[in-house]
DNA sequence: TCAACGATCGTCT
DNA sequence: GACGATCGTTGAT
C-alpha cells in the first residue's frame, strides 16, 4: 500500500479539525519516518497562547503565511519545536507536533526531544511541505481514539481544550490479542 | 542597546 | 515538585 502526501485543502481547514485529524498521518523528514501521536491547536491573534497573538512579527512571519507549510522556533536556548501552519493565508495558526511513533519503535513524548531525534532545526522553518522532497505527511489512516486537554507549558489560554493526544491503548494493540491467546 | 522571558527537558531533592 | 541550562526573540529604553 503506498500513501498519499497530504494536500494543501487538508491544512486548509480549522486548526482543530486539522490538529485532531493529524494523530495517526505519518510525518516523513529525510530518512525518518513515524506516525504522529499528540498535537496542540494555537488558533489566531484571539488566542492568548499563541505566537502570532501580538501580531506579525519577524519569527512568527510563517504562521501568517499559506496553510501547509512548516513553522520552527528556537525555544529555551537549547530546543526547536514544529509545527504547520493552518488555515487561509492572512490568519495566523498551526498545528504544534508534540509527539510521535517512530517506524523503529521510539515513541518521543514533546516537541522539544521530537525534532532533536529527526535533526529538525530552524534550517527547515517555512518548508512548503506540500512540495517539499524532505519534509511532508502521509495520508496513513487516522487515530480517532483521543483525549482532548490543555495545553502543556502555557500559562495562559489554559481554558482551551486543544491539546490532543491518542489514547495509550492505541500505541500497544497487541496486548490484548496476545491475552486472549492463553 | 538591554533585560526578561519562553508552546522544554533532564536532573536533583 | 523544584530548578538550572542556554540563547534567540521581543518589547521597552
């Protein structure tokens, strides 16, 4: 079975919609490939949380670009952290990749530990990854089976739901067939 | 120019 | 649970 890179209409959508759908795609950069297992939704300059919520500025340029590309910062002096932007050109929002099941089996748990295992790093903010030959997502099938929570390590927006993350028991489906074999 | 802070993580208590 | 590492971005001077 061979799968299909995700159009540009699939990020062309609200950012939660697109945040949620996102569990289970496979995100592909250069020989790494894994299956995303936790997202966060940062929606337009209403969102306190988010980057773009004090206007366009130089780091935050991409989030106010086209839906489908990739938004990287330098974050603690010492991480970066992806996500795609969402949503028409002109409103600012995207999609943070805070988790993801490695093809070797790793599973990384935050964004931060995500794009050192990759080698992601500012070098690839604002790839068009509808285009792009290194960096893009795969239209594998989706995880429905989710939590809904706050966001991790914000202090303010926290009454947004928009932290979603697959449900453990999707991660280890084998567990259950390999009791009902005794 | 300057100082405070951050969508994190590993280590220590 | 608390804290330090480490530095680019930002808004204020």
């Amino acid at each position: 079975m061979r799968y299909k890179r995700l159009p540009r209409t699939f990020f062309d959508r609200p950012t939660v919609t697109v945040a949620q759908e996102l569990l289970g795609k496979t995100l592909v950069f250069q020989n790494h490939r894994g299956r995303i297992t936790e997202t966060e939704a940062y929606i337009g300059q209403d969102d306190p949380a988010c980057h773009a919520a004090r206007g366009l500025t130089p780091r935050t340029k991409p989030m106010f670009g086209p839906p489908g590309f990739s938004y990287i910062y330098f974050i603690y002096g010492m991480y970066f952290c992806l996500n795609i932007v969402t949503e028409e050109q002109g409103f600012p929002a995207a999609v943070l990749i805070r988790g993801l099941l490695h093809e070797d089996g790793t599973h990384y748990n935050g964004p931060g530990k995500l794009c050192r295992a990759l080698g992601l790093t500012k070098e690839q903010n604002e790839i068009d990854m509808i285009t792009s030959k290194e960096l893009y997502v795969l239209d594998t099938p989706a995880w429905t089976d989710f939590d809904a929570t706050p966001r991790i390590g914000i202090k303010q927006g926290l009454d947004k739901y928009w932290r979603f993350v697959v449900r453990k028991e999707v991660l280890q489906p084998q567990k259950n067939s390999v009791k009902s074999l005794s």
